[in-house]
C-alpha cells in the first residue's frame, strides 16, 4: 500500500494563506531523478560502478556545488580518502556517498540543493553507528573547523571499524 503525505506550504511572498499538495517538491523529484541515473549507469557499467568511475561522478557533482557546500564536499572527500580509503565513493541521490560492499554507509548532503539552512552528513543503517537506544544519524554541517573534522574523522573510523 502506498501512501502519500499532505504538505502544508506558503509560497514565496505568501501573506499568510497556506496551500496544500500531495506527492513530491521539484527537489525531490530531482533526487529521484538522479538516483535512476546512478542506478541505471551502474547497470550500464556492468553491475557495480567502478570506483575510479564512482569518484569522477562524486567529483563532478561537487563542482557543480554552490561554494559553501562545494567547501564542505571536498573536505569531507580529503577525510575520506585519508581515513578510510577502502571506501567507495559514488553519487547516491545525486549526493557525494561512499559505500562498502555496495552499501552506502554515510552520504553528504548540500545545503542549497535542497534550500536547507545547513548541509548534512548522514549515516545509513550500514555504519552501524548504534548507542544505546537512541542515537544520531545525521550531523548539521556549516563550516570544517579542525574540531568539526576531528569529530567527522571518528564518526567515520566508527562507521568503517
């Protein structure tokens, strides 16, 4: 069974007056979009992307970044391939990710593409970032100071340990 939600939005200028719909926002549809091209170019490349292949894309969906996001990407990119190199980086929803055995562990999603406040480092169910009966799976990101990089560098050796 499928289901939809019912969004409730104000439009741009909007005096208050609320408009519903159902289904997706052009971003997400975006996103979709982007992931049946991953998908499909996979399949293309014989079952699994290659990693030097998965890489070129990952790079060049982050030159297509806004500045700020573009800053961050890249930086998350240097610790990854610093920390844990046997990572494979790829496009996932159009976003830089890197995978493990063709699972996506974590993912980096850029505030602009999605008219966000900030951007995001997300984990999937792979990373196995499990404490207790709660815990983050998702970490706001605005700037790489050395303290944000020395966290981002743990959660990473935590995910691939």
């Amino acid at each position: 069974m499928t289901t939809r939600s019912t969004r409730t939005t104000k439009g741009a200028g909007a005096t208050g007056s609320a408009k519903s719909y159902d289904g997706f926002d052009e971003d997400e549809r975006e996103a979709m979009k982007e992931r049946a091209k991953e998908l499909k170019a996979g399949t293309a490349r014989g079952g699994r992307a290659k990693a030097a292949d998965g890489e070129a894309d990952l790079l060049a969906k982050v030159a297509e970044m806004a500045d700020e996001d573009r800053v961050l990407a890249e930086g998350i990119h240097a610790l990854v391939k610093r920390v844990a190199p046997g990572l494979t980086p790829k496009t996932w929803y159009g976003m830089p990710a890197y995978a493990r055995d063709g699972k996506v562990l974590f993912f980096f999603q850029s505030a602009a593409k999605f008219k966000a406040r900030y951007a995001t480092l997300g984990f999937n169910d792979p990373a196995t970032l499990d404490d207790g009966d709660m815990w983050p799976t998702a970490f706001a990101l605005t700037v790489l100071t050395p303290e944000v990089e020395a966290r981002i560098e743990a959660l990473i050796e935590r995910a691939t340990a």
